[in-house]
C-alpha cells in the first residue's frame, strides 16, 4: 500500500475518468439507506450545501427553489439527528465543519445575482459588502436560511459529531497523508478536502466502514486513484454522490 511513485500514467488517464461511460446502472440509496449500511458517513461541504453540481448555477442566482430544497435539508438532517441521536452516524470533519459554519458558505443562495457576478467574491469582507447591498427579501432570505444551519451545526457539535481522531489514529493519520500528499497535490485539493479524504481512509481502516458523500470531481479522482493502488480495503471506504434532496449515488470506478 505504497504511494511513494506516483503512477504519472494512471493520474493523467483519471483526469478523465468521469467521463467514461459504466454500463451498470448506478446503485442509488437513500440517507436512511447509508446509515444501515456504514458505520460513518463524512459529509463534504458542497454535499451539504446542494444536491448536484448541475444546480450550481441556479444556485448562484439565488433560484428560489435551489434556496426552498437547501434548507429543507438543513431541516431533514437536523430531524433526522433528534430522532436518532448519537446512533445517527453522519459526521463532518472539523474542516468541513468550520467551512459550513461561513456566512459566506450561502452567498449563491441569498446574493444579488448582478453584484455577485460582477465580483465573484470570495471572503468574510467581501460578503459584508455585499450583504449591505441586498434587498430587504433576500437579507430575510439569507437569515433565515443561516438560522436553520446555524441550528444544523449546534445538533451536529452537541451530539459529539465532528470527526475527532484519537492519539493512535492520528498516528496513522499522519502516516497516510504524508504517502498521498503528491496525489492531494496533483489533484489540486483544498486542505479542507486533504483532510477528508486522509480522515476517510483513517476511520475505514480503524472504525469501520466509512462512506464519502460529495459532489468534488477532485476529490472522487484521488479516491479512485487509492482504489487502484490498493491503499483502500475492500468496503473501507466508499464513494457517493449526492444527486437529489435525499438521492445518494454509489461512485463506481472505470470500466477497465
């Protein structure tokens, strides 16, 4: 399970891989589904945020049905986490949790399309500006919605659910990254996606079967890379998309 030398061959023949067609059809699951089936489930950011990359930009204009379907899961999750408590087992890492926690994180829900297309802000100040140029609807909008994930996060914190690994994981931990740093960083991760993808492999092969949820092509990439290398066991670690308000779709890996 060595990542010393990178395959150059096989990374660049996966910058593609999304794009080859799998003639089984795709396994699809429901949340409810996956926490029967997996003993962790690590959310990534833009799992949490939207469905399907393809709502992205009715995202950015603020649809209002892309803004109705994002708190009305904000609002399913946090039921479903009072219902069944520490026995749920959707976690976030610490990472992904202090991104979801940004304002800023539902700026292509609330924001002025015009004034966010102008300037593709990235940042708390750049949000604050704009905020100050919203129309009264959308600041109710963005407060409502940042309410409801504000009390996501509080469920989320209180039930002891961000990913915290112990001394002897984060021992392994150090050791996995540090063998697909080179991938992380031929994909272009964001650290935010290192440490899932790294915390992912940790608790599969320490935990039990663990299972990402994310619409990241970069981040499936690595996860089909380790895959091929071996460095995953069988069902350790698995790979969904998010394709619907509670649509989950097992990731498969290329025809050979």
């Amino acid at each position: 399970m060595e990542l010393e030398n990178l395959d150059l061959n096989l990374l660049k023949a996966l910058d593609t891989c999304l794009e080859q067609v799998v003639k089984t059809p795709p396994l699809n699951y429901s949340l409810d589904d996956l926490s029967r089936r997996y003993d962790i489930l690590l959310f990534d950011t833009n799992a949490l945020i939207r469905a399907n990359p393809l709502d992205r930009n009715n995202m950015d204009n603020g649809h209002p049905q892309a803004v109705r379907e994002q708190e009305r899961f904000m609002h399913y999750l946090k039921e479903l986490f009072l219902e069944k408590e520490r026995d749920f087992p959707l976690h976030i890492t610490r990472g992904v949790f202090e991104e979801y926690s940004k304002p800023s994180v539902l700026n292509p829900a609330v924001l002025d399309e015009g004034i966010y297309a102008k300037k593709r802000i990235k940042g708390e100040s750049a949000f604050s500006e704009c905020f100050k140029k919203m129309n009264t609807p959308r600041k109710k909008r963005f407060r409502k919605s940042n309410r409801k994930r504000s009390g996501l996060l509080d469920i989320i914190d209180s039930f002891g659910h961000v990913l915290e690994l112990d001394e002897r994981e984060k021992m392994v931990y150090r050791s996995v990254y540090e063998k697909v740093k080179k991938c992380h960083m031929y994909f272009k991760l964001s650290n935010v996606d290192r440490d899932l993808i790294t915390s992912a492999v940790v608790v599969g092969l320490m935990r039990g079967n663990t299972v990402i949820i994310s619409n990241d092509n970069p981040l499936h990439k690595v996860w089909i890379y380790l895959l091929s290398r071996d460095f995953l066991y069988p069902n350790s670690c698995d790979f969904y998309f998010r394709r619907g308000y509670d649509n989950y779709v097992l990731a498969r890996t290329p025809s050979k």
